[in-house]
C-alpha cells in the first residue's frame, strides 16, 4: 500500500493586501508538495482582495469576517485546520517552491521535532532588492532576551502543538510569534533547517515596520507573562535581569531614533535601574548591529 503524505494546513491571515495576496496564493498553489490545505482567512477587505480570492475558489478555502486581527484570525485558521502539519503565511509574503516538501520530509525523518524553520529573502514591497536572511540555530536563551532569529514565513508546525500550546495571544499584535516560539520551547523540540524556504515583504506600511517601536512594550509584556508563571524552570529565572534590561535598552534607543526622546529616556532609565553596566553594554551592542559590525552578548 503507498503510504499517505500528511496533510499540511497553511493560514493566510488576511486584510486588504489585495496588491500582494495572489502572489502569496500562487506560491502556495506552485509547491512540488500537493497535499495542502490553504485556509484564507480574510477580516473583511474593501479592496480588491475578494475579487482576487474569487478566482481561486475551487482550490482554497475563504472565511471572510470580521475578527480582532492577525492572531484571531491565525487562531481561527489553525483551529478548523485537518493537517497534521500547520503554518500560517501572511498575504504578502511568499513560499519557495520546495518550501513544504523540505518540511514534511524533515519531519518524517524527525519525528521527535515539533516545530521546524529556515532561512528567508527580504525583498522590498516590489519583490526587488533581495537579501538573504540567515535564522541560525534555536536558542531560547536569546528568545528570552526578545532576540527573535526565527524567521516567521519559514516556520512549520505539528498540529499537536497547537494542540498543547493553545491559540496565540491575540492581545499581542507585533511579538505574538516571538511569545509563542517561547511557549512551543518549553514542552518541544524545535530545529533549524539551513535552507531558503520562504519571503518576505519589508515596506514603510506594513505592520512591523511601521509599529517597530511599540515592540518593547510587547516584549514587556512577554517576559511579565513568563516570569509570573510558577511552573517555569528555575534555570530561566537568571535570565530574568539581562532580558528586562535588554528590552528597555533597545526599546529607548528605537523611540529616542523616532525622535520619540521622552519615551526614550523613559525605557532608558528604566533600563539604567536594573544595571547601568548592562545598559551600556547593550547599548554598544544595539548601536554596532546597527552600524553592520556583528557584536554578539554573552550573558
């Protein structure tokens, strides 16, 4: 008997992209893998993006409604999703073409992995000026320090989970993937796999771009999160003062850069009264990154 490949689930989250989300569907359509599930999960779009999923139809599934943004909809998405195996995609990013065959066979293979990623390519919003985006190995430690490597268009996961995870934090609108690389850390295996698999758009309105600079306070909110949980191990509890001090330092360096210097010097001094070697520590980090000269931290 010829053995069944799993099925793999892919959530596009989706609100007015209609500029970008054919091509995301394509990509999804295109893969060398064929046993997909595309779940368009659409927040009510007034541009052209309904007229777009239309012409797809017969080979997507759409839900289009009102929700309480990206995350509810990925959660919506995940929830009703058959596959073995789940991702979410948004509408302007993209999958190479061998992307989920990489996947399914890496699994097949590891059977111990829950959660698997890759490398990327950023583009500009027109597709043009690519540049290689290396994730590098796992590292919770880092991920606790808002140290997010993982590239998110590349990301495959169980569907168990999601079954033992839960939803992602829909009060959570810029680091949700970060709080939940976290929360997938701690009950299992993840692996980096050191290939291209997927794209991604970077432009002055897309959401993470645009709202960089709240990304402290989602962070903030992150570690608060974490560390209040008594169940955590112990061993993480260490990392409680070079995470905090990290987020606040590179939270004021980002507004004080925005010109935002009140809010600035609020994340700053917060940050100087947790360490103030610490605070020029990663300041002179965050500042040489910035530059392009590779500074790495050790804590």
């Amino acid at each position: 008997m010829k053995e069944q490949h799993p099925l793999v689930s892919i959530i596009t989250p989706s609100y007015n992209k209609g500029s970008y989300i054919e091509e995301t569907i394509l990509s999804v359509r295109n893969q060398t893998y064929k046993n997909i599930e595309h779940i368009i999960i659409d927040g009510g779009s007034t541009d052209e993006t309904l007229t777009i999923l239309k012409k797809y139809e017969n080979s997507l599934i759409r839900i289009s409604e009102p929700d309480k943004g990206q995350s509810d909809a990925i959660n919506k998405g995940w929830g009703m999703a058959k596959g073995q195996i789940i991702a979410y995609l948004n509408a302007d990013d993209t999958y190479l073409p061998d992307a989920v065959d990489i996947a399914v066979r890496y699994f097949e293979q590891h059977p111990e992995i829950g959660m698997i990623y890759g490398d990327g390519i950023l583009t500009d919003q027109y597709g043009k000026n690519p540049r290689v985006r290396r994730s590098g190995p796992y590292n919770f430690n880092k991920l606790l320090l808002c140290q997010n490597n993982i590239f998110q268009p590349s990301v495959f996961l169980k569907k168990d989970v999601f079954k033992k995870i839960g939803d992602l934090d829909v009060t959570r609108h810029l680091a949700m993937d970060l709080d939940y690389w976290i929360r997938t850390g701690l009950f299992f295996r993840v692996a980096y796999v050191p290939q291209t698999l997927a794209t991604a758009k970077i432009y002055g309105d897309a959401k993470s771009t645009a709202q960089l600079f709240k990304y402290v306070d989602e962070c903030e909110y992150i570690l608060d999160k974490f560390f209040s949980d008594p169940t955590i191990p112990t061993e993480f509890l260490q990392l409680k003062k070079g995470a905090y001090n990290f987020i606040y330092t590179k939270g004021g360096l980002d507004y004080i850069h925005l010109k935002m210097i009140i809010e600035g010097i609020k994340y700053l001094f917060k940050a100087i009264k947790i360490s103030p070697i610490l605070t020029l520590k990663n300041t002179f980090h965050l500042l040489c990154n910035f530059q392009g000269k590779k500074v790495v931290l050790r804590y």
